[in-house]
C-alpha cells in the first residue's frame, strides 16, 4: 500500500518503507521506527554528542538546537538535550525534509 496519509498507514501497516533522495531511507517495522527515531531539542551552543545515533534532521533558531535522530544503539544521553518520541508523519517529514535540504545545498 503507498500512501500520502500517513496516520492511516500508522493504524494499519506493520511495515514502512521511506524513500527520499532516490533512496530507501528506512525499512522497518512501524514499531521500531517509531522507538528508534527521536526529537532532541537543547540550547543552541551545546553541541550533542553523536555516540549512539545518526542525525536525519537539523534546525537552529537563535536560541535552540532541535534535531531528528535514528538511535543506533541503547538509550539517547543528553543532559541538555529533552529527548521526545515522533510519529510516524514526524519521521518520514523529518526525511523528505532532509533531501529536500540536499537538493538546495545543504541548507537548514
């Protein structure tokens, strides 16, 4: 089933696939996109420390560092950062807007 209504696929799929960039991004249960990918959000001069995710998303505003991340592994530790859970709409967006990003040069 492909779709653009993301909260349906949510109530009746198991299984996502996201493609962005020409790519396959994601390929996945719901349930482990969902406990994988995560909002940080903190101070803009604390930089978090990437041990554990990759970054799919990243947005400044004078004050505040709010990222969309894919845990690799364990548990996300940020002191400063408040670490928040996505849905499924939150995720995929977090993608297109990231190739949206490279198609423009990189820009956030």
């Amino acid at each position: 089933m492909s779709s653009h209504l993301l909260a349906d696929l949510e109530r009746v799929c198991d299984h996502v696939i996201i493609l962005a960039a020409g790519r396959t991004q994601v390929c996945d249960s719901i349930d482990n996109v969902l406990k994988t990918h995560k909002l940080l959000t903190g101070p803009k001069n604390d930089k978090p420390k990437a041990a554990n995710y990759t970054v799919v998303r990243e947005t400044h505003t004078p004050r505040q560092t709010t990222l969309v991340v894919r845990q690799d592994d364990g548990k996300i530790s940020e002191p400063h950062f408040k670490v928040q859970n996505l849905n499924i709409e939150e995720v995929v967006l977090a993608y297109m807007e990231q190739d949206k990003a490279s198609k423009l040069g990189g820009l956030k």
